[in-house]
C-alpha cells in the first residue's frame, strides 16, 4: 500500500504544487477541453501536477496510456493515448517510449507488459484492481475445459496474465461477437463476464456459447427500471449501454457498444440528451467535444479506475516505482493470446 504521507511530503520538496490560477490560466489550451466539467477553480488544483508531469514525462522518455474511464484532469490532462482495452492493447503494440505508465487498471498494465517486454511499464497504484478480472483463475479455465471438451476458450481481455496464458485467445468489449463468430466448432467458452457472453450470444445464435459466471461490478448495477425511469422523464432521451451490462438492460437502450462505440455513436448521432450507462467519467471526457448534447445520469463509478490520481502518476514517474512484471513462462502464451486477438480483430477489420 502507498504511505501517501510520506509521498506528498516528498513531492512537495521536489515540485511547486500549490493551486494557482495563473499557472492554471496559462494552460487554458488544455483547460479548453474539459472546462463544461471542471470549473477553473477546480484546475487551479490540478494544474501543477499536470505541468509537473508532462515535464517529467519528457525527462524520463516516457508516455501515458489512459483508459477511458480516467478522470477528465488525467485523460485531458497528460494521456498521451486515450481508448478502450482494444485501443489500449494495440497502442502498446506501437510504443516506441522506453517507459509507459499505465492509467487503468492492474490487468491493462500487465497486458502493456506482456507486449513490451524489455519495456518499464509503470502502474501508478497496484491496488488498482478489476473485480471481473479477480473473478477467474487458471483453475476457472481449467474448469470450463473439463466440462467442454475441445471448445475454444475467449477471454475478456479484463483479465489477469495467468487466465490470458491459459486462454486460446482473448477479446474485448469491442470485438468479442466477430472473435467468438470465427472461432471453430459449435461450442464456445468465454470468461469471465457471463453478461458480455450473454449479450454476445443474442449476436451470433449459430454458436453455442458458454459462461463463467463473472461480472462488473460497475455495470451490473444497472436495471432496466432505471432506464424506463429517465425515459419517462425525459421522452426524447437517447441511452447508450455498454455490453458488460445484463442483457435486460441492453434490451432497453437505443444502442450498445464498447466504450469506443459508445464515443463514435454519440460524436455521429449528436442526440439532444444522451444517457450513457456505464463507468461515469466516460460522459465527462467527451462532454467538451459535444456542447449540443446534454448528458444525464445515471452513472456508477468504478473504485478501481478512480485509484489512479495525478498525485499517484507524478509518484510513479518521480520514484520510477510500481513496475509491473510478469512471469516469463506466463508472458508468453498471454502474449499469444492477446496478440491472436490483435491479428484477427484486423483481418476481420479489412
């Protein structure tokens, strides 16, 4: 566990963080993009540390993956790729950056690593964890195996290195109806989100798919009342799901998508009011880019994602601590996985 006492005493030796409002108005370009939900007062905060980290970043050679679900002062503020895990896993493919520092979390850091080996990926606080990916284990692959003799087995690329390794290949949000449509044989395996499996065999009924019985915990919340609630009290509203939500709910939205499906359909159709029913920085990251689109709640945030903090990232690249590292022996078959998923997302692509 990081002592964040002793973290902020030593940062504030080493760099100015007090709130400024000049030093904030002097960054207004990056302000710009999301000053609709962050008040200049509230920038006058962030901005040192975002000054003090793109500084260090060009010191140390190093760049800043962030996640979708990063909060506005880190996805605006010093990302230097922002996207879904599938974005994410083939940016990591491309970095040329000796150091990258992972805005996610556990699971996308590892998976950074298991593609760049001889790189350092940093994570900013390894606490940051997935509640899906903690729901399987190798045994869990093992499991699902014994029980379906010769199906393939796709893993949600929310997963840890160990299940990726044990897995034939992995998919995301984004992807996973076109990976599991193309596997061979009439039986497919997927883990470990049981409502993404669901949502993806109402997608491809030539296949019989098969689940563990994982989910999120920031998307299961949602009910299908909820989305009738907003409905009733705004008629013309326009709702977006996300796949990891039960199907119930998806049944009851105008579209479903991935993260970066949900970003691209928003930024087509430009509808009036738009709910967004998944993790809630998803609508303050593209609110600025969108200023004829009202967004409502509700929204469920993610404990984990929101680990990861401008305080905790400029400790990361000041300490160069929190590297992640994966076993070799593991590495390798995860790297296969991942990258089975990578060659096939863009053959199906083409």
């Amino acid at each position: 566990m990081l002592d964040l006492t002793a973290i902020r005493t030593e940062l504030h030796d080493h760099y100015d963080l007090a709130p400024s409002l000049e030093l904030a108005e002097s960054m207004s370009d990056i302000h710009a993009r999301m000053d609709r939900v962050m008040p200049l007062p509230d920038w006058a905060i962030h901005a040192p540390y975002v000054a003090a980290i793109n500084r260090l970043k060009k010191e140390r050679g190093a760049v800043v993956l962030a996640h979708n679900y990063m909060t506005p002062q880190i996805y605006h503020g010093i990302a230097d790729v922002v996207g879904d895990s599938l974005q994410l896993a083939i940016e990591a493919t491309r970095v040329e950056a000796e150091v990258i520092v992972q805005c996610g979390v556990h699971f996308m850091a590892e998976t950074s690593k298991i593609l760049n080996p001889a790189k350092t990926v940093l994570m900013p606080d390894m606490e940051a964890g997935c509640s899906l990916a903690e729901s399987i284990t190798a045994e869990g692959i093992a499991e699902m195996r014994a029980r379906y003799p010769g199906a393939p087995v796709v893993s949600y690329v929310n997963t840890t290195a160990e299940v990726k390794a044990a897995s034939d290949i992995c998919c995301t949000s984004s992807n996973a109806a076109q990976i599991v449509a193309a596997m061979q044989g009439d039986t497919v395996i997927m883990t470990p989100d049981k409502w993404l499996a669901q949502n993806v065999a109402a997608q491809v009924p030539q296949k019989r798919i098969v689940w563990w019985d994982g989910a999120c915990i920031v998307h299961e919340q949602f009910t299908p009342q909820d989305l009738r609630d907003f409905r009733s009290w705004h008629p013309d509203l326009k709702i977006i799901a996300h796949p990891e939500c039960p199907p119930d709910v998806v049944a009851e939205a105008d579209f479903a998508g991935s993260t970066a499906h949900i970003i691209d359909w928003v930024h087509r159709e430009k509808p009036a009011q738009a709910m967004l029913v998944t993790e809630c920085s998803m609508a303050s990251n593209i609110s600025d880019q969108l200023p004829e689109v009202e967004f409502l709640g509700p929204c469920n945030m993610c404990p984990f994602m929101k680990k990861i903090t401008l305080e905790k990232v400029l400790w990361s690249l000041h300490s160069m601590s929190g590297a992640v590292e994966v076993d070799p022996a593991i590495a390798a078959p995860a790297r296969r996985a991942v990258e089975r998923m990578i060659d096939l997302s863009r053959r199906l692509a083409a």
